[in-house]
C-alpha cells in the first residue's frame, strides 16, 4: 500500500509537483475534505478523477486580486432575484461563489476535456491578469463555478478557497485552484476525515488539516 504524505510542507511540495492534495477544512466549519489541484495542472483525466472519487462541485478559486482584475463579482451581489437575498449559512458570513464559466474555445463545456480546458485557461489568465480580456476570453453561465477569495485569505476566512490558494502561493504558482468536495459513497454526506485520509494512502495523496495551514500560512 502507498503511504500518504501528511503535513503543510508535504502538501507545498505536491502543489509545485502538480500533484492533488486533500484539504480537510474544520470539524466546526463545513467538516469536509476536498481534492484540491492547482489549476494549471488539471488534465482532462484530473477532472475525471474529481468526478468519479470526490463527487462534489469542481470550482475554481481564484484571489481577490485575479477577480478584482477580471471584474468577477460575488454571485449574490450579481443576481436580481429575491432567491439570493438574505443567505444565512451556517458555516460562514458568506458564499464565496462568482460566475460559472466556460472558455470560448469549448463545445458544450461539461466534457472532462471541456471542463479541464476551462480550468487550464483560467490558471494562465491568473499568472498575468492584467494583459487578459476576460470576457473575451470566457463566457458566462458556464460549468465551471469560479470562487472568490477574500482579500486577506486566511485573516479574513478559513474556507477551502483560502486554504487552497494559500498553498498555491506559498508553492509559487498562479492563484488559482480547482477544489472539489469528497462525498460517502454510502451516506451522500461529507467524507469522514479518516476516510480521505485512507483514501491518501490508497493513492499516496498529501492530507492536511486546514488548522495546520492557517497555523503555518496564515
């Protein structure tokens, strides 16, 4: 059996490899681990993965900075609908949640191929947000939902879109990671944390506890 690779260091390391890492939240927050890529390394094989042994919404974090630049609003903010007023979540102040998007250059956009094509572009756009004309670029609604960091990451929230891009800065890389929720198989819900680490070492993944992030990112 492959061992897994617990740690912030270890989870650096496989950020520069290109490599998944399983990012456990808080038992107090949402409870969930989620399979976190950096975006740029996302293959249509990677998005496959997501979908068959992860099972949650395959989204892309992006910094406050990159969306700033791309004129990316909070989604909230965006709709005129009664539907989005008055959120009350019981893990956080509020939904991170910006456009869903796809690049101009797919077909449908829900393709593993389509999907990873998206994610791959928007990673390249986050290394030099200044010279890209986004809505040239992509176009909304989409089947990639992007979300929106806040703007002193772990100072501000603790959610895996902070703890994700915190990794991806701390390994060198553009801003931008793809993060998607591991569910049971059996009871719909949030993988138990056990259980993704099992998983880690089924897979010699790199687990870490977004407590150990903060304590040494944030």
């Amino acid at each position: 059996m492959k061992q897994a690779v617990v740690g912030v260091e270890a989870a650096i390391e496989a950020f520069r490899e290109g490599s998944p890492v399983l990012v456990h939240d808080a038992a107090d927050r949402e409870g969930e681990t989620d399979l976190v890529y950096p975006a740029g390394a996302v293959t249509p094989e990677a998005v496959a993965r997501m979908r068959n042994d992860a099972g949650g919404l395959i989204c892309v974090a992006l910094s406050n900075e990159v969306a700033e630049a791309f004129g990316l609003p909070f989604l909230e903010e965006a709709l005129d609908h009664p539907a989005s007023a008055d959120h009350d979540l019981g893990y956080d102040e509020r939904s991170s949640f910006s456009l869903p998007v796809n690049h101009r250059d797919t077909f449908t956009g829900i393709t593993d191929e389509d999907r990873a094509k998206t994610i791959t572009e928007l990673a390249a756009a986050a290394s030099d947000p200044d010279a890209t004309a986004f809505a040239d670029e992509f176009r909304a609604p989409g089947h990639v939902h992007l979300l929106r960091a806040a703007p002193n990451l772990l100072a501000d929230r603790e959610g895996h879109t902070e703890l994700g891009i915190a990794l991806a800065e701390a390994a060198g890389l553009a801003p931008a990671v793809v993060v998607c929720e591991m569910l049971d198989e059996e009871t719909g819900g949030a993988l138990a944390p056990a259980d993704a680490k099992a998983y880690a070492e089924r897979h010699g993944l790199a687990y870490v506890e977004g407590s150990d992030i903060i304590d040494r990112l944030g």
